[in-house]
C-alpha cells in the first residue's frame, strides 16, 4: 500500500523531531532540519521501491540530514588555508579542549576514567583496552561509549557543547559562573 505525503508526514514528524532534537540538542536546528526530511521525502518517495522499507529509508534521510547540517555548519566556520593555524579556526575544537577536559576526566568514577584515559589519552586500541583490562572486546567498547558520555554530561554542566554526529567538538560556549578548566 502506497502512503501520501500527508499520512507520512502524520506518522513520522513527531517520532523525528524527537530524534532530531536529542542528536543536535537544538529545538530551532530541528524545524530547519526537519524540512529538509520532509521536502526529500516529498521529492523522492515515489523512488522507494519497497514500502515495507520506508521507516529504514526515512531515518536514513534523517541521519545523513543531521549529517549534512554538522558538515555545512563546519564548512562555514572554517577560515580561508591563508588563516594560519592556532589561530582559533582548527578543524575542531578537540586539541583545544584536551587540556581543559582532564580535570572532567578526573572526576569520573575509576573504570570510567580509566578506560578514557587509555583510549583517549594514551592512544590504546579499545581490542587492546579489553585485553588489557581482560573484558570482551565489547565490553570495552561499552566501557568506553558510557565514560565519553558521562564525560559530555558533567562538561555539559559547564559549557554548552555542540559536537558533531562523530563527537567532535564544532562549537563551544561557557556557561555563566562556570568553572576554571572550562574558560577559553
């Protein structure tokens, strides 16, 4: 059964707009977002040939639209090659941010930090973190994603960060009476 626009639209802009808003964090970002989904999804339904496939496909769209935002959003920020580099205008603000995070990393509970701190730091393969800690390859793995995540909770309560889809830092701000390792 083939669906119209309306009943598609019906269906999946609430299911979207969530997933949309908890990838960016930015309701605003969402709407905008949100119709360029729709506007593709308009021009390019009569095009899938599976029906059955249409959830995969739309959050296909939405994730490559997500995508797609973060790369236009960096192309724009990014400064003429004559701009010399340090100048504030990296690729990301990751090496900037690597001094100010430890003090975060710190206060992570011990298998936390230390899973960070050998990944991230140190250079150590999440296959030899699970060796190393003698846990699946998985579990590590696990390890690792839950402590980047408490790390982003406790420096979201610092500053608001605004990471790519790969976690990368695009953009910060310091939140008022925020503390020192935050200050740029």
């Amino acid at each position: 059964m083939e669906r119209t626009f309306e009943q598609v639209w019906e269906e999946y802009s609430k299911r979207l707009a969530s997933f949309v808003t908890q990838q960016t964090g930015e309701p605003e970002l969402t709407r905008d977002i949100l119709q360029e989904i729709f506007l593709k999804v308009h021009l390019q339904i009569g095009s899938l040939r599976d029906a059955s496939k249409l959830n995969a496909w739309i959050f296909q769209l939405t994730r490559n639209a997500i995508a797609d935002h973060y790369r236009r959003a960096h192309r724009m920020v990014k400064p003429p090659d004559e701009d010399p580099p340090g100048t504030g205008f990296e690729e990301n603000y990751n090496a900037v941010f690597q001094d100010a995070v430890r003090p975060f990393v710190a206060a992570l509970p011990e298998k936390y930090r230390e899973a960070l701190l050998l990944t991230e730091f140190e250079g150590m393969s999440q296959a030899e973190l699970a060796k190393h800690l003698g846990i699946s390859l998985s579990g590590a793995k696990s390890r690792v994603q839950r402590a980047r995540e408490k790390l982003l909770e406790r420096f979201k309560q610092c500053c608001h960060v605004q990471p790519d889809p790969f976690g990368n830092i695009l953009h910060y701000s310091v939140r008022p009476g925020c503390c020192k390792p935050c200050k740029k």
